[in-house]
C-alpha cells in the first residue's frame, strides 16, 4: 500500500476520529451508530483512511475489529490533533485571548513560576494560562495526548518511552540535586558520617512510589544492598506538605535542593551527612511536541523559563 499525498487531502477530521471509535467499540456495527452510517459507509471510511496514510491500519476478524500496531500509533498521533481541535474550539468559542495549557512539577511553583512571570511583565496580561501539576510522568502523557500544550518541570530520559523522544522538543533550564531533608532539630542533623543503613531506623514522609525523586531514592538504597524506605506518609504531588512535615516533626523527606531556600523551609530544614548516599542530579527543562514548537506563546514561554532560570542561578551563587 503506497502513501498518497493526493488521498491525504481528502480525509475529513471523521477519518481521525475513526480511529478512536475502533479502538474503543472495536465493533463496526456499533460505529455505524454513533456516527449515523451503514456498515459499509464506515468500512469505506476505514479503506480511505488506509489507503490515505499507505499503511494497514486495522484488523478484522468474526469478533469485530482492532487497531494493529500500526493504527495504536496513528490513533496516538491524532489524539494531540483531535485534543488541539477541541481546545481551538473551546476558544474561539469563548471570544477570549488563547489559554496556554501548562504542565509542571509542583516544586517550580514557588520560585521558578513566579520568577517567569516575572519576565514576561506586561506581555502576560495578553496570555492565559490553564496550569496543571503532577508527576512528570502524568505531564508527560498529558502532553502526549494533546491535553496540554507544554511541560516545564524535571527530565528522565530512561523513564520517558521510546515512542514519545522523537517527536519531544526540549530544551534545557537548569540543574539541581535531589537530596535527603530534615529539621535542623532532628537527631540526625550536625552529625558527620552518617551511614545509608542508619537512615532506614527513621520514619520517612516520601512522594508515591511511581514518583521519580522515590524512585531515584529507593535505586540508590538498593544500590546499598538495602531495601528501600519504607514511609509512615506518601504524598502525592505536594512537596509543600513533605517539607512542612520534615519541618515539624522528627521525619526524613526527600527534595530537590533548591526547595531548601524557599519560604516552606523557612531555614529550619537542612541535609544531614550522609557520604556514600550519591542520589542523582535533577535536570529541569521545557518540553513541547514538535508540531507545536513554532506558536508564539510556546516560544514566549520558554524564552521567559529559559530568563528566569538563569536569573535565578546567578542569586543562588
């Protein structure tokens, strides 16, 4: 089957939708009737579609219909196009200036964002923004699936699936380590030396386990022979509420450096001693799909990231 520019063309924004419906009704039948057409009509939807891309899309059989490996990635591929439509919709419809939809890690809320806001000054008053936060791999999906237009948070090559690196677009912000965080009141604060093993005796508040700083935590005690820590609290996506608790109670939490300067901190965390813990730096970045790299908000956005990152490491020198 050849590709065809030409046929191409002729798809109608149905054919993308198409994909979809198989995918999840997986009967033609069935999406006949959601899309008021004969079984045929819609078997001759799926041929042009086909026959449009120049690849075999779907299988069949007596039990219905499937996307093959082929159609999972197309069906991937449209789903940021179909999402991009329905926002565009959504603002056209609203009549109002276009809303960037951005997601990030919670930590670049307290300085990071506010520093970007900085930056953009009076251009921002003509941008809106719809921020979401969560884990990076969350954003990630989010953004793969066209639910949003950005993510400005942390960064891990080897945990990011081989399908999404080609079609990612990044550009790098800044550095900082993920370290061990206690109250300057807590025992293990001031002593020198201290082993990996001994940390495993204190009660922990931690990020879920699907979170990277647990799992980049939990890697490095195995590295050790030991299991990993085993919390009395996780957390899911408030590094406000970790510090807070590490703060105010005799409690090990696990953070990126520079939250240690922010307000939640308030210098009453600090990070014990602890030698042979080697936890591995954090690499912030800004990340958008390569279709959508050239949209003047994008580029304002992460002009301003790129600003406020620097601006930033030159005070914390």
């Amino acid at each position: 089957m050849t590709y065809s520019p030409q046929r191409l063309d002729g798809l109608r924004l149905r054919h993308i939708r198409l994909l979809k419906l198989i995918d999840e009704l997986q009967s033609l039948r069935a999406i006949g009737m959601v899309l008021s057409r004969t079984q045929p009509a819609v078997s001759q939807m799926v041929k042009d579609l086909e026959y449009a891309l120049g690849a075999t899309l779907v299988e069949r059989s007596a039990r219905g219909v499937w996307l093959n490996a082929a159609g999972q990635l197309a069906l991937q591929r449209a789903r940021s196009g179909l999402a991009s439509f329905d926002h565009l919709a959504a603002e056209l419809h609203a009549s109002q200036s276009p809303v960037l939809r951005v997601g990030t890690n919670p930590a670049l809320l307290f300085r990071m964002l506010p520093a970007t806001m900085r930056v953009l000054g009076k251009e921002s008053a003509d941008m809106r923004f719809r921020l979401r936060t969560g884990i990076v791999g969350d954003m990630l999906q989010s953004l793969w699936d066209g639910d949003l237009d950005c993510y400005a948070g942390r960064i891990d090559w080897d945990q990011i699936p081989q399908r999404m690196i080609p079609v990612l677009r990044h550009e790098p912000l800044f550095r900082t380590d993920l370290v061990i965080a206690c109250s300057i009141r807590h025992p293990l604060a001031g002593r020198e030396n201290i082993g990996i093993s001994e940390l495993a005796d204190w009660p922990w508040v931690l990020p879920p386990v699907h979170s990277n700083n647990r799992i980049a935590l939990e890697r490095e005690f195995r590295n050790h022979g030991l299991a990993g820590p085993e919390p009395m609290m996780d957390i899911s996506a408030d590094l406000a509420a970790l510090m807070i608790l590490a703060r105010e109670m005799d409690v090990l939490t696990c953070v990126p450096r520079f939250m240690l300067d922010t307000h939640i901190a308030a210098g009453e965390l600090c990070v014990p001693n602890v030698p042979s813990l080697q936890l591995p730096p954090i690499q912030i970045g800004f990340v958008t799909l390569s279709e959508h790299e050239e949209m003047a908000a994008l580029q304002s956005l992460r002009d301003a990231l790129r600003q406020a990152a620097a601006e930033l490491d030159e005070v914390d020198r």
